[in-house]
C-alpha cells in the first residue's frame, strides 16, 4: 500500500492527470492517527472550466456510442475496480476514518451499482404514440450533455463510484467533485480509470465547495447537476443553479430518521435493528441513520437495557485492525460538533445519557473517536432530538398510542427513512403509509435492496436513485411528430 499513500494526487481531467492549475494542495489527514497520508490539488475554477471542455468535447462520440458498447465500458470499470479492491479499501479507512472491513463492502456495492446500471441501458427507451392514419409520433431519450456530480465525505469510493453510473449509461459525460475531505480514493479512480473511458467523458476534480463546488453548480453548459450531502450546501447548490440558468438538480440530503418499536415486536430482534439501523460501523455518519427511537412505554426500560448492552459491546479502535467495528469520526471539526450535542444533552433536566460519548481510553480520547451514545429524552425541541448529528449518537422517547408515534415520527424537516418494529400487519401498513419518508423498512433497517429507488421527501431531498428512474433522470424525453401522408 505504500505506493499509494505519503505522494501526491493528481486530478483525471481530459483524460490526463493534471495538478491544480493554480499549483495549490490540501492534505489529507488520517482521523485516526492525526497523521498526513497525502496531498491532492486544491481546485478552481479554472480546473472546472477544463473539466467542463473536455466533458463537453467528448461528449458527441460518447453519446453517439451504441448502449451497449458503453455497458461494456461500465462493466471493465467494474471489474478493474473489484481486481483492485483491498487498495481502495486500505485507502478510504485511512482517509476517512471507517473500518477497513466496512471499507471493503463498499467497493463491492460500488461495482455492484456500475453493473446494475450497465444491464439497464436497453430500457433507456422512447415509446410509440397512437395518432391518426398517415401519421405517427414517438419519443426520443436523450442524455443532457455534461453532468455536475458532487458527493459526500461518508463513503468516498461507493459514492465516487457508484454515482457516475447512471449519467455515464445514460450517455452523458461527468464531471465530478469529492468532498474535500475524503478525496484520494477519487483520484486514484482517475488513475485506474484513465485508459479505460474515452478522454473527457470522465473527469474528477477536487477542492473546496467554494473554489470547485459553486463554479461547477453554476456553469452554463453543465445543464444537469446530481449532488449527495448536507440539506445546508443542498438549498446553497439549488440556489446557485437558479442564479446561473434552468437546470435539473437532484439531492439526497440528510435526514433524522425514526424508527418506532410497539409492544407487539420480536424485542431481541428490534435491538438489533435498531443498532444495525444506527450504522454505528460508519460512526453515524450516515443520512439513513435511525437516530430518532420511539419505543411504546410498556417495553421501553427492557428494550433500552438490551440497546446499551450491544451498543457497549462495539468494539471501537483503528480502523485498520481486522477487529474494530467503530472507527474514528471523520474530522476533528465534525468530532467537535457531534461532541457539543453530546454535552447539551447533558446538560438538558429533561434528557439522560444511558450510555457512551468521549472514549474513556486517553489515547483514542485525544482523538477523534466517540462511543456508540444513547440518550433518553422527554424533550422532543431539543435540538439534540431535531437535528441531524450525523454522528454516533441515538436518541430515544417513549409513547403510548399508534397515533402518538406516527406524529412523532413526522414531526420533522427530514423524511429520508424510517422503521416499523411490530408483528401486527395493520400497524405495519399503517404506519408505511402514513409516515413521511422516501424509503420505510418493517422489521428491518439500514438495507438497501437492488433496484429499489432510494431518496427522500421534504427537506430529505428530490429525486430517487438506484434504481430505473435514476437512470431516467440523466436523460430527457423528445417527442417526434411525423406526418407522412394526407
């Protein structure tokens, strides 16, 4: 691996890889360790104004290619991808803090994603209109052009991977960004990559939101703009592409997602679930993180006794060590704003804490790691049961009636996911339909199943993706009236 950390990255522009025009770099610090693992470009606009070119250059042979030669593309990547898997890993846990063996389940749901979206290219289709004789008209799917993807700092690989399928299947070209924060598994896909799509249908470019981000956003011939992240620098992304023209952008935001458990449910089996549903393997950081547990009274103290003990049993250190199940939270700022709810929910009479926060360790202590927390509360406007922490920390109230929790559960700006623990199928239904989220598991929580469409309602997002509609959203419908006699 050591050829692959401790050097500098460069940038896949035009199909070579480039430095910042400007010559500027930002490190990449291992959270784990507080240690440098690398350096990559610092971007501008200037780079995005490359990225962009040559984007728009490649396009034409690109979407001209027939669907399934850039199927066969799509499906090469993946398997270079997967050939080079336990380098990918190595490097997301030591940029991004996750253990290694999470790491590794992400570069095969990414290549997984790169193949699914490979076998929908030929139900990327128009259809037929009935008309009059001497007459017929019919529809054309067509790509957009160049493609703006900016991903989050969470699961740098699978996003970095996964999120160009669609638009790529669909026949347009891509310029992405990665977050700042997590940014070498990126670039070293432009490494891997570089010869295997046509020069310019695939370019990434890193650096900051301001310097890269917006001028991405904003560009005029980037009619198309796909963006995973925080609700904040969506509304920020919607706001600078209303600025700039009339362009289609979809977001997957966060969410404070609930996850209700009523007297009925199998109790050891929900404990798990709701831990499972916590992605405490990725230290919370997660926008479909079950942060918000509602339990029926009469089952709370039991249920919440069994949630600690699991939750104390996660075994939280290096990310590398084969072992760990926690690793370290992303960056010491985000440490740091995860650790101010943690003390406000301390300091709140109407909330406990029943286990977890700082690592007891002073070693892990002093840096950015923080134990699986659990809360109880009675304060349902406290910002500790409002906002999205992004981090390891649950939050758990209790109710009384079915009606109760579902009001509960929707009394939120979020509506990304949500999960029904009960065995009482009108329970079940009811509380499918009537709570306000964009994916709901019965029994079940954290899975994402294949092919099924993953996003959110309200503030949780537009659009869905993983599924068939993601790939029609890359593209746009023309119709075609053709008159042949009279």
């Amino acid at each position: 691996m050591s050829d692959f950390v401790e050097r500098p990255y460069r940038m896949l522009i035009g199909g070579q890889l480039v430095p910042g025009s400007s010559g500027a770099t930002i490190e990449s610090v291992n959270p784990s360790s507080g240690q440098v693992v690398a350096t990559f470009p610092d971007g501008d606009e200037s780079d995005v104004e490359l990225a962009v070119k040559s984007a728009t250059d490649a396009f034409d042979a690109w979407s001209a290619l027939a669907p399934l030669e850039r199927a066969a593309t799509l499906n090469l990547a993946a398997n270079q991808l997967v050939d080079a898997g336990p380098e990918f890993a190595h490097l997301d846990t030591i940029d991004n803090g996750s253990p290694i063996r999470e790491m590794r389940k992400d570069v095969g749901i990414a290549a997984a994603q790169l193949r699914y979206f490979a076998g929908l290219v030929l139900q990327l289709r128009g259809q037929s209109i009935p008309t009059h004789p001497g007459a017929v008209d019919y529809t054309l799917v067509q790509p957009y052009g160049v493609v703006g993807r900016i991903v989050a700092f969470n699961h740098p690989l699978l996003f970095a991977a996964s999120r160009i399928a669609a638009p790529l299947a669909a026949g347009n070209c891509v310029v992405l960004k990665p977050s700042e924060l997590t940014s070498l598994t990126t670039l070293r896909l432009g490494e891997l990559w570089q010869d295997t799509f046509p020069p310019g249908v695939l370019n990434f470019v890193s650096g900051t939101g301001a310097k890269v981000g917006v001028p991405l956003v904003a560009h005029p011939a980037v009619p198309r703009i796909g963006f995973t992240g925080s609700k904040k620098t969506g509304q920020s992304i919607q706001l600078h592409a209303a600025q700039a023209g009339v362009k289609y952008v979809s977001l997957e935001l966060g969410g404070k997602n609930p996850i209700l458990v009523f007297p009925d449910a199998d109790l050891e089996a929900a404990a798990e679930g709701i831990v499972r549903g916590m992605n405490f393997t990725w230290q919370g950081q997660s926008c479909g993180s079950t942060s918000r547990l509602l339990v029926h009274e009469s089952v709370m103290s039991d249920l919440l006794k069994s949630i600690a003990a699991r939750m104390q049993a996660l075994r939280v250190g290096d990310p590398l060590d084969e072992e760990t199940e926690v690793g370290a939270i992303a960056s010491p700022t985000l440490y740091t704003k995860i650790m101010s709810y943690v003390d406000m929910g301390r300091q709140d009479s109407g909330t406990e804490l029943i286990t977890g926060g700082e690592h007891d360790d002073p070693h892990l202590r002093s840096q950015t790691y923080i134990r699986p927390t659990l809360f109880v509360t009675e304060n349902v406007r406290s910002s500790l049961w409002t906002d999205e922490i992004f981090g390891p920390v649950l939050v758990a109230k209790s109710f009384t009636e079915v009606s109760e929790a579902i009001d509960l559960a929707n009394e939120t700006e979020y509506g990304l996911t949500a999960s029904v623990w009960t065995r009482d199928l009108g329970i079940a239904h009811t509380a499918a339909e009537r709570i306000q989220a964009g994916y709901v598991w019965i029994n079940a929580s954290s899975a994402h199943i294949p092919g099924a469409p993953f996003g959110g309602f309200k503030a949780s997002g537009i659009d869905r993706e993983e599924d068939l509609s993601e790939l029609y959203s890359y593209s746009q419908v023309k119709n075609v009236y053709v008159k042949y006699s009279s």
